[in-house]
C-alpha cells in the first residue's frame, strides 16, 4: 500500500497539504518587506539566514483577503524551482501519513481560485485535507494570466 | 633544449619584474641620495640579472650589467655621490637591459643592441672628476671617456676587468644564499661538528631538515635557528612568497568554480528530494565549501595598484626633465586591490593623465614662482576604497583648467554653442575636455596629444563600468578621479524612506541631495509636472511613491536626491535619507523581474529586507512620455533630433512657448480688423489663401486678457501648399536649446518644458497646435502619419 507524507496547514479553516519533500522548512516570521508593483499574491520580502525569500500569500491565491501581516505569521518555506518561495498560512498543521486509497480528485462543487490549486482531496478523520499544487501555489502571475 | 627555453623563459620574466624595481628604486634614491637601503637593493637586482645572464651565456647582457654594477659599486662604498647624472645614466643602463632582454624574448639573441656606447656613458660617470678619491686605476681612462665613441670596443674589456678587482665578491648577494649551518656557525650559534654530523645523518636519510635535527639534539637555540632561518629568507618576501599563476589558468579556474556552483545547486536539489539527512549534510558542506572556493578564487585576481604606478615615477622624470619642469611624486594607497583584469583596463588611462598632468598641469619652475609656489610641482597619486568602488585620483598642484578657454575652444571646435555658455556649470565646461572633438594638441606644449586622449581615458574607464570626472581650481591644481568597481557584487549604497518603507539607492548614481523646506528650497509644477531648479537649470523630479504607485505625500519636508543614470539627471523625491551603508546585493526572485523598478534586494542592517532601486528603470521611465513625444515630433518634421535646436521663444499669456523654429515659416503682424471668422473658426486672408488661426493662449488654456493693440503677432507654418497662423502675444527672442533639461509635460499641446535663458519655457506641440487649427491639415500629404496617431 503506497502512502506519502503531507505537511498540514490551515488557512480560512480549511486543512491543505502539501508533500513533504516539497517543504524546505516552516518558521514564524514577522517583518516582511513589501514589494511595491508586485502581484498581490505577493506579501513581501524577508531575510532567511541571509537569503532573500518572497513570500506568496496563499489567502490572495485562494481569492480570500491579505494576510494583514502585522505580528508573526507562518511560513511554510518550499524549495521552488532553484530558488525558496515561501507560502503563508494561517496555521501550521501535522505531518500526516497518508494511503493513496484515501485520494479522491476534487469535488465537482468546488470552484473558483481554489479549485485551480488544488490536485485532490484526502480523506482524514474527521476532516478533509486539500493538497495543493505548490507550482501553482507560488504562480504569482497565475491569476492575472 | 626545452628546459633551457624555460629557464630563459623564467630568467626573462623576472628580469622584468626586477628591472621594473630597479626603476622605481633609482627614483627614490634621486630623492634620497643617501639611503643605501636602496642602492644594495638596485645593486643585488642588478647583479642577479649579471649573475644568470652570464650562466645563460648571454656576454653582452652580462657585459652591460656589470658595467651597472661597478657603478653602483662605487655610489654603495661611498666612492662618488648619488647625483642626477649618476641616475640617468643607470636608468639608460637600465633601459638597455630591458632592450636586450626584449630581442632575447623576440628571436633569442642579444646580437642587436647597441651596447658599446652604454658602457661609455657608464664608464664616464663613473670617471668623472667628482671625487678625489677615484681610484688610480681608473684615472687612466678618464681621458677617453667623452662619448666620442673612438676607444669605445675597449672600454667595456677594461670596465670588466677592472671593476671585479677593485671590488671583490659582493656580501649581499652572496648571503642570500648561504646554507642554514653555514649561518649558523658564523653567528657562533652552533658548532661546526654539530651541522656537519646534522648534515651527514640527512645523507644518511633523516628526512628531517637541518635545523629541526640541530634543534632536536640540543645543539642549537631555538632563536638563533629561527632568526638565521629570518635572514635566510630572501629580502623581498612578496615576491619570493609568492609562485607566478598564468591568468588564462585563473580565468579557466574561475570558470570552473562557476560550473561547480551550478552542479552544486543541482545536487543540493536531488538531495534534498531524496531526503536522506546524511548526504543533506554533506550537501550542505559542499555548498560552503564550494562558496569559500569561489571567494577565494576570485581573491587570486586581485592585484595591489601599485602594479600599474610601479613604472610612473619613471614617466613623471623622465617627461619632467624634459619639459625643464620639477615634479615631486606621491603615491597614497598603493596597496589598493583591484581586479586584474580592471587594472589592465585603467593602466593606459592612469598613464595618460599622469603624463597629461606634467605636461598641462604643473608650470615650469619660473611660473610657480612668479605665482609665490614651491618651484617644484606635486603629483599625488591616490587610490582608496569607496564603497563598492575604488577611486583613484590623479592629483597635482599647477595652475589648474582655464575654464574660459575650454570654454572657447569648445565653441571654436563646434562642441557647444556661445550662448550656451552662460547658463553652464564650471564642472560641465570642464567635462568638455572628454569629448571626442576636443583636441589637447591646440593646446600650449607639443609634448602630450599622442597615445590615448582624454576622450579615450573617458571611454575606457566607462566600459568597465567605472566613471571619470575632473575638478580644478584656477591656480591650486586639477584633480583627475577615475572610479573603478571594485566588484559588482558589492556596493556602496544610501538608504531612503518611502511611504515608511526602506530602500535602497546605489551610490554611484547620485550626484548630490537638497532638502526642500518649502521655502527657499521648493519644488515647482511645470504645468503639472514637478521640477526643481537646481542653480537655475530645471531637473525634472520623479516622486518615488508615485512611481511605486504608492500614496503620494506632501511636498514639504522631503529630500531630492539628484541622480544620474544613462545619461540623464533627475530629482528622486523621498521622503528622508538615512545613511550610506555598503550592501551585499542579492539576486531578486525572478518573479520581480518583471516590475523592473528594482536592480536586486539586500540585507539592511537591522536584519530587514531592503529593495535597491534601479536608477536607470526610474529614469527611463521618468523621461518615457518625453522622448516618445520628441520622436513623432521629429518625425512630422522629417529631421533628426537630438543636439541643440533653435526655438522660436513666444509669450502667451504670462507663459512663455517655445516653438522649433524649422517649423516657422514667417512671422507676420496681422491687423486686428482683418481677422475674420468662418464658422466657429477665425481666419485671415494671406497671400490669396485663406489662413486660419489658431490663439495659443486658448488652445493652452492660458486665458489671459487679450493684448490691446492694433495688431496680433502669428507665426505661420506652411507645408504642402498650405498654411496655418498661430497667434502668440508677443515674439520674445530665438534661442538656442540642448535637449537636455527637458522635462515632459502632462498637459495636452505641450511636448515638454525646458530651460531657455534661464527661464521656465513649455514647447509647444506644433502637430496638435496645427491641428487645432485646421483639422485637415495634414489629410491630404499626410495621411499615413495621421493612422499612426
């Protein structure tokens, strides 16, 4: 029985995951610098260990309103495409172990942003959990494409 | 055979480095006779070269170092003084070294240069009668010596001869290397039968070396080995510390390291997929590893200045005796580092302006005295970290630029236009001398005005991204500054506030900053557009938080920062400057490339991001309306643009307009009483066609009283059989505009606003002006120009 491993994050109440060798790593930060001209799925600039990370804001990319970035916020860091690009979520979840046999695509109801970025669906206990497509995820350009 | 061609090989290459000493030391020891630091120094590098040419075979070479030699000989026992003839006459000694040297690197033998009448010269100074205790010897010669030339194949015999004779076997050379035991026993520190024993058991195969044996037995102090291993260790320790690397290899090796860090990205990243914690970490010890590597690599590149000032003390004599001037060198900085491949770049134009400023710099004794200065001149040579760039300064204290006649001469060669003059800044006349067309040889010597010119200096310096400016003061001096990057991955930047947000200005593009109070120091609307008038010429602003489309503030209390980039200047209003500070740039995520704004982002010291602004993209963008509109303006008139143009300067209202006087075809005075109106429109009669008109001041909204008079100014344009008048208020002058101060409007009929004779004056849009008049103008030639707009 094959399973892969998620790492959970909540944003708006809803339980997404992303696989967990996608993740560089997850840190609370709390200073962004803003990028003025930017996509509005950007949230800022900041300083990891000396490198500089944009951070796409998931809440923008799900068509939800900006994180308001005051106080820290949770980064979930992913290794993009030979840069970091980090995501912020409202809440860090669990990793979680998860059957292939618990996928299911989409629900045909779900529409909108989010139906753009999501490839499934996993049935927990008690919840659902969307995996998101992190290219997708951190397209910043996706929706003005 | 192969292995004699690479001991000449070797033997060439560091003759050259040492002939290049020996050059900067007779310098120095004109300045200080006295020193015999210097002449021991000249007088081993000379006989190293005696000593290997002769081992090599190459007699004459060997024949003309000793001549050399025996001179110096004499000048280190104090035979005879250290006098500037003495000088000249090494440094040509020198020189013929160098020409030997050089036909032996060419076609490997040393049979053309001429080096009988050398060994003349040299044999004369060394006979001439300025000391009694010349010894007898050497007086018999003394009468041949005048450089007739007549016993000139026998004087170097005699020379070689004698000279070893009278001074038998130099000390320092001979100690430089002297075996460690020998040292050591001399100095009294061991004995004898000890380093022998030491020496027979390495024979014997201890691998140990001789001073660690002596050491470890007790036979020696640990200070006497390690100071007799001190003055074991050759004199000039840079260059015997150092090995000879080709730069191809470094070039290849750098390369090398580049690819190594794109592998190592790669592998990082399958790594990281495979998750395994284990090869995670040795990926990331790769990574450091190979980052170390790269600095270090790029390390091996960098050069101390004085590699390029080493052979100038040289040129400033040599161009100073000649021109019957006297000229004091200083060098400040010369430990400087920079690129190698850079101070190739600088080293023809440092030359240049070095030997510029002997020639028209510094005056010749007589003026600098008249003017109350030392009669002897100073050049300085100055090299200095900046940020992220070296600056080097080419420094003397002569009688500085005649502004007036650069001036002139700018206007006599066509460069720029008498009316110009006036409203110029003195440092701007003075950047004339950069100009391609402005030719130094008119000026008072016959000297310089060969190899690179000024305008090369300039050309030179800006392919490597480094910047020349020039200051002088009238009678203090001038001051020649090339700015080099040091690398450009580190710069020298101002942090702003914007809008409460921090960013970052890479120095080099701003010129100055002025804090607009709202009183003396205020900013103007030029029909809407802001500008600034700094010391009376316009500089079109560019507000930061406009251009970042953020909320606009006041304009009171904010600083402008007047920058330069891609040739054009403008004001960046922000909101405060913070301080300089140098930045590490960092490459911004791809995803901002876009915006274009922004040049890269840095860690600011508090630890926060801060974004760098991209001057050139700000420009650009602040001058994009005016440049398109200049071209279809040049493009209906079928000219090109570019340079300065005439303008026909009108008033309208309280406004001056300035219309391109190509476009004008008359002025007229027309009587009021014969305007006429057909429809809404009015119209003349002119030259039996039917002329209509257009009032300026409507069609740019200046709604002024109408001028009393009997008659009304137009200016008329013709093309293609017809014709339309625009009516201005009054003619004020004709004038003479450089597109330069330009600045475009927001305001519908203008294509800008300019400074002419010192004044705020809006170019008019002649298309749109016509137009307004009459609508058809152009329906008939110009029907494809009309499509477009």
């Amino acid at each position: 029985m094959a399973s892969r491993q998620f790492a959970t994050f909540e944003v708006d109440g809803q339980l997404f995951g992303v696989e967990v060798h996608t993740v560089q790593e997850v840190l609370s930060y709390n200073e962004y610098t803003p990028v003025p001209l930017a996509p509005p799925a950007v949230g800022g600039l900041f300083n990891l260990r000396g490198q500089v990370i944009a951070a796409v804001d998931l809440r923008v990319q799900l068509g939800l309103a900006r994180q308001a970035l005051q106080g820290p916020v949770m980064n979930v860091i992913l290794r993009g495409d030979g840069e970091p690009v980090s995501l912020l979520v409202d809440k860090i979840g669990e990793v979680v172990d998860l059957d292939d046999e618990t996928f299911e695509p989409p629900p045909d109801t779900l529409s909108g942003p989010t139906r753009e970025l999501v490839v499934g669906t996993f049935k927990l206990d008690g919840r659902l959990m969307l995996a998101l497509d992190v290219n997708q995820a951190v397209d910043t350009y996706r929706a003005t494409n | 055979m192969e292995d004699l061609g690479e001991i000449v090989g070797e033997f060439l290459m560091e003759s050259h480095e040492n002939l290049d000493q020996i050059d900067r030391d007779l310098v120095s020891l004109e300045q200080e006779p006295g020193s015999r630091d210097l002449i021991s120094r000249i007088f081993r590098a000379i006989h190293t070269i005696k000593g290997t040419s002769g081992f090599l075979a190459f007699s004459r070479l060997e024949k003309l170092a000793h001549a050399g030699e025996s001179l110096l000989s004499r000048l280190r026992d104090g035979v005879q003084p250290v006098t500037p003839e003495t000088i000249t006459v090494l440094l040509l000694c020198i020189d013929g070294v160098r020409s030997i040297l050089s036909s032996i690197e060419e076609n490997g033998s040393e049979a053309e240069v001429d080096i009988e009448s050398m060994i003349v010269r040299i044999k004369a100074q060394m006979d001439a009668p300025t000391d009694a205790a010349a010894p007898a010897a050497e007086a018999a010669p003394a009468e041949a010596a005048p450089a007739e030339g007549g016993p000139a194949a026998e004087a170097p015999v005699s020379v070689e001869h004698e000279a070893p004779a009278a001074r038998p076997a130099p000390e320092p050379v001979t100690d430089q290397r002297q075996p460690l035991g020998q040292m050591l026993v001399d100095a009294g520190a061991a004995q004898a039968s000890d380093v022998a024993s030491a020496l027979q058991q390495q024979i014997e195969g201890d691998e140990r070396k001789l001073g660690t044996i002596l050491l470890e037995e007790g036979k020696a102090a640990p200070t006497a080995v390690s100071e007799a291993l001190q003055s074991q260790a050759p004199k000039r320790s840079i260059a015997d510390s150092a090995i000879r690397v080709d730069v191809d290899l470094l070039d290849t090796l750098m390369n090398m390291v580049g690819e190594l860090v794109l592998a190592r990205n790669q592998l990082v990243r399958g790594v990281m997929e495979i998750g395994d914690s284990g090869l995670v970490r040795s990926a990331q010890r790769l990574g450091m590893i190979t980052s170390e590597l790269q600095e270090g690599i790029m390390k091996t590149r960098m050069q101390p200045i004085e590699h390029i000032w080493s052979k100038l003390p040289r040129v400033v004599r040599d161009l100073s005796n000649s021109l019957g001037k006297q000229v004091a060198l200083v060098m400040e900085g010369k430990e400087t580092e920079l690129d190698r491949s850079l101070l190739e770049a600088v080293k023809d134009p440092l030359t240049h302006l070095v030997r510029n400023a002997v020639d028209h710099g510094i005056e010749e004794p007589e003026r600098r005295i008249a003017a109350g200065k030392d009669p002897e001149g100073t050049l300085t040579l100055r090299a200095y970290h900046e940020g992220g760039h070296v600056a080097v300064e080419v420094a003397d204290n002569g009688a500085g630029l005649n502004v007036e006649r650069i001036a002139q001469k700018a206007v006599e060669n066509g460069l720029l236009r008498p009316e110009q003059i006036p409203n110029m800044d003195k440092r701007d006349i003075m950047a004339m001398v950069f100009q391609p067309g402005f030719s130094t040889a008119a000026k008072v010597t016959n000297v310089s005005g060969r190899g690179v010119g000024m305008d090369v200096v300039k050309t030179n310096i800006e392919n490597i991204g480094g910047a020349v400016s020039v200051d002088s003061t009238p009678g203090e001096g001038t001051v020649w500054r090339l700015t080099i990057p040091l690398t450009l991955a580190i710069i020298q930047a101002l942090t702003v506030d914007c809008a409460d947000q921090r960013y970052v200005v890479p120095q080099v593009a701003v010129l100055e900053l002025v804090f607009i109070d709202g009183n003396t120091t205020k900013v103007e609307y030029a029909s809407g557009a802001p500008v600034y008038r700094l010391r009376g010429k316009l500089l079109p602003l560019v507000r930061l938080d406009r251009a970042l489309g953020l909320e606009v503030g006041g304009d009171q209390g904010v600083y402008i920062m007047v920058l330069q980039a891609d040739g054009r200047r403008f004001g960046l209003v922000v909101d405060r400057v913070l301080n300089t500070e140098e930045v590490v740039v960092k490459a911004l995520n791809t995803r901002f490339k876009d915006i274009g704004l922004y040049a890269g982002a840095t860690i600011l010291g508090d630890g926060k991001v801060g974004l760098i602004l991209d001057v050139s993209s700000l420009a650009r963008r602040s001058h994009l309306a005016v440049d398109s509109e200049r071209e279809t303006v040049s493009d209906k008139r079928g000219q090109q643009g570019g340079g300065t143009e005439r303008l026909l300067v009108t008033a309208v209202g309280e406004r001056r307009v300035a219309i391109p006087l190509d476009t004008v075809t008359r002025l007229e005075e027309f009587p009021r009483d014969r305007i006429e109106h057909a429809g809404s429109r009015e119209v003349v009669q002119y030259r039996g066609q039917i002329l209509p008109l257009v009032r300026l001041s409507h069609l740019l909204g200046a709604y002024g009283e109408e001028l009393e008079g009997d008659t009304v100014s137009v200016v008329v344009y013709s093309e293609g059989g017809k014709s339309v008048a625009l009516v201005v208020d009054r003619i004020v002058d004709i004038a003479e505009n450089s597109t330069t101060a330009r600045r475009d409007a927001e305001e519908d009929g203008l294509v800008g606003t300019a400074v002419i004779q010192q004044r705020v004056t809006e170019l008019l849009d002649v298309r749109r002006a016509i137009l307004a008049a009459d609508p058809n103008f152009y329906s008939d030639s110009m029907d494809d120009m009309l499509v477009e707009a």
